[in-house]
C-alpha cells in the first residue's frame, strides 16, 4: 500500500520508470497506485453522508462521480510527465473518467434546487481549481511540496460537503466543519512521512503543524461547526504523532505495509469517532 500523500508516493525513481515503462494496450484502464487515496476519499465521503443521517440513491451516483474525478487525474499526471510524447492510453482513460466525472457532476447539478446548486458550484470550482494546481505542479516537478499536498488532500476531502449537498439539498456549517476536520487530519500524514524519510528526522514541522491544526479545531468546535465528540476525533492524530515520536526508530526503518496498516487503522478510528459525532442522540 502506497503512502497517502498523493503524487508523492514512497515508490523511488526508478521504481516508477519501472511502472511505466512497459506500454500497455489503449484498451486497458488505468488505476491510481495511490492507495491511501482510497481512504482519504472513502472515509470523507462517508462523513459527509453520516451528517445527513440518510442515503439517497443521488448519494451513490455523488460516490462514483468523486471515485472518477480521482481516478481521472491519474491518467493525466502520468501524460504531464511524460510530455514529450502523447500516451494514447492516458489520454484515453483520462478522457473517459473526466467525461463520466463530469456527466454526473453536471446530473446533479440539474437536478437539485435553484439555492442548493450555489455551494455545489463551489465545490466544483474548488475540485477544479485543486486539480489545475496540481497540474501545474507536476509540470514543475514541485508535487511533492507541502503546500501542493495539503491542497490535494483538500480537494479530495471536498467529497464531505458534496455527498452533505448532494444528499439534504443544502450546505450546512457542520458539513464546513467536517471537511475542515477532514482535511487537517488527513494533512497530517503529509508531516508524519516527511518525518521518516528526512535525513535529519525533524520533529518541529510535524510539532508546529499539530499545534496549529489544534487550535484550527478548538475555533471550529467554539463557533459550533464541530461538535465536541467530532473535535476529539482529531484526537486520534495526536496520538498517531506522539507514537511516531515515542518510536521513532521503528517508524524511520519499519515496512511501508506497517506504516500503511498505521495509517489505516487510525483512519477508521477517525471515521467512528467522527460518524458518531453527527449521530443522533437518540440513537
């Protein structure tokens, strides 16, 4: 399982000259190596929908239109890398998942109220505006900066407020505050793998970063758009960097697949402690 930094995978150079140098056949789809990805998209997704405590056949079709738009990007980096020469195959599929992306996108759009397809434009724009960045990074060979790499997880926890739009017809703060929870946990990923490939083993980033993604939380839980169990949950973040702190050596020198089962298993308990957040108190 690969990291979950998108387009910064744990995979060497040569590893992933290895991956593309074989052409294969137009006809065959492209699947992202990103792994963790998956996660990051399944797991938002599914908080957005336990928010609105119902799922609505329009909250499956919003499923598949996030898992295109993602897959869809795959196919285009690997072309913008590969520049010199047009890759029919990427080209191809790239074309398919945008085109099934947007066909759904553009449904739903239609078909819901006049003042519900505001907020879902902005979510459009976002995802749109997310991907044209990262794009341009990869043409300049910075996708691997911090700052490409939070606004990638960003867009990709975009899928909280659009299955909450897509599902009630509205935008509501929770929805805000949940995709802001979404993001600062996933993000803090990006400084936990930093952390174990950096020579130096640093641990003022990841420190500074935690910090102030703390304080983000405690705003949002003060203004109401987190609820105080859904705050907590980004408890589980804490805990996963002060463990990687307390081992550092084993995480500097374990198995990816035992960083990837860390990774996994702190983003279910993310998405217990956050689901259960939005449920009713009755239940």
């Amino acid at each position: 399982m690969s990291s979950f930094i998108t387009n910064s995978s744990i995979e060497s150079p040569s590893e992933q000259i290895r991956h593309t140098s074989k052409p294969k056949a137009w006809y065959r789809p492209t699947i992202s190596p990103e792994h963790g990805v998956y996660v990051v998209l399944l797991v938002s997704f599914l908080t957005g929908a336990a928010a609105t405590q119902h799922w609505h056949w329009k909250t499956t079709i919003a499923l598949i239109c996030a898992f295109c738009g993602f897959q869809a990007e795959h196919p285009l980096v690997l072309q913008i890398k590969q520049r010199k020469s047009l890759k029919p195959r990427f080209l191809i599929w790239g074309g398919v998942y945008t085109g099934i992306a947007v066909t759904i996108a553009l449904f739903l759009y239609l078909t819901l109220d006049i003042d519900a397809r505001t907020p879902l434009l902005w979510i459009y724009l976002g995802a749109i505006v997310a991907f044209a960045m990262d794009a341009i990074s990869v043409f300049y060979r910075e996708q691997k900066s911090i700052l490409n790499e939070v606004i990638t997880f960003a867009a990709v926890c975009l899928s909280t407020p659009f299955a909450y739009v897509v599902t009630t017809g509205t935008l509501s703060t929770a929805a805000v505050g949940l995709w802001i929870l979404n993001t600062l946990f996933f993000s803090s990923t990006i400084f936990a793998v930093k952390f174990r490939k950096s020579k130096t083993h640093s641990v003022a980033p990841g420190v500074t970063y935690h910090t102030i993604a703390s304080l983000i939380i405690m705003i949002f839980w003060y203004l109401s758009w987190l609820t105080p169990i859904a705050a907590l949950a980004f408890g589980i973040a804490l805990l996963k960097f002060g463990f990687i702190l307390w081992q550092q050596e084993w995480y500097c020198s374990t198995k990816i697949q035992h960083i990837a089962m860390l990774e996994t298993l702190s983003s279910l308990g993310f998405l217990v402690i956050a689901a259960l957040s939005v449920l009713p108190v009755h239940l």
